[in-house]
C-alpha cells in the first residue's frame, strides 16, 4: 500500500491549559505510532478569532500536525478520537497527497496543450535606417 500525506487541524476550546493540549498531541501520537504512521510536522498556531462561532465559542487554540501512513483506517480512528474529547471543539482531516496528484495532472495537461499550441514566428523589427535605404 502506497503512503499517504494528510493534514490535520484542531481547535480547542480558548481556555483549554498547555498540558490538555499536550494529552490530546499524545493521544494522536500514540494512534499514530500503533498504525505505524509518522507525524512529520506539529504546529501551535495559538489563538485565534473563529469564522463563526463553534459550541458556543468565538475563538479557538489551534494545532496543525502533518501525518503520513500507509494504513488507511488511521485517519478514521484519529477523527473517532478527537471527536470524544472535550477539549476539542472543532477538527479537519486533509488528505494532500491527492491534492498534490491533481495539481501534477493539471500541470501536465497544460503543458501537453502548450506543446501542441503552434509557435508563433515573429519577424524581429526592421531597423528604421534600413527602412529609409529601401525606400
């Protein structure tokens, strides 16, 4: 089975300590470490303002991680996870690897089309010293 790239992001609740952020990272760790995945990055972007509210909160502690797998039931049991925590408010699952095949494609494609475009020849400009001799 192929590897697979995804992203995941979760907001917690505003007032949510360090060390419930910190359990929920291990929680997502150990789940990723039991299907032989790996986190490849992990980012605490803080607090930010929320584009609408969410369980009744206006703002939200967000964390992005980047995981790669090959077992494709982890991303299922990582949203399964957080979906029971009640320090989490809010999680997105993204899976960049195909995103990243859809833009290979859509290059590929242009360029095909490029190739098949007829270039254009473009006489270069006549000198205008040259002009006023033939004239």
């Amino acid at each position: 089975m192929e590897e697979r790239l995804y992203d995941l992001i979760f907001i917690a609740r505003p007032a949510t300590p360090e060390d419930e952020i910190k359990k929920v990272l291990s929680t997502i760790e150990h789940a990723v470490a039991e299907k032989g995945g790996k986190i490849e990055k992990t980012e605490h972007w803080g607090t930010r303002k929320l584009a609408y509210k969410v369980a009744k909160h206006r703002e939200g502690i967000y964390v992005y991680q980047q995981v790669r797998t090959n077992h494709g039931e982890l991303v299922h049991e990582l949203e399964r996870r957080l979906g029971v925590l009640d320090s989490v408010i809010k999680y997105q699952t993204i899976r960049l690897d195909e995103e990243l095949k859809r833009q290979k494609k859509l290059s590929h494609k242009r360029e095909q089309r490029a190739a098949r475009r007829p270039r254009r020849v473009t006489q270069p400009p006549v000198p205008p010293a040259e002009q006023t001799a033939s004239a």
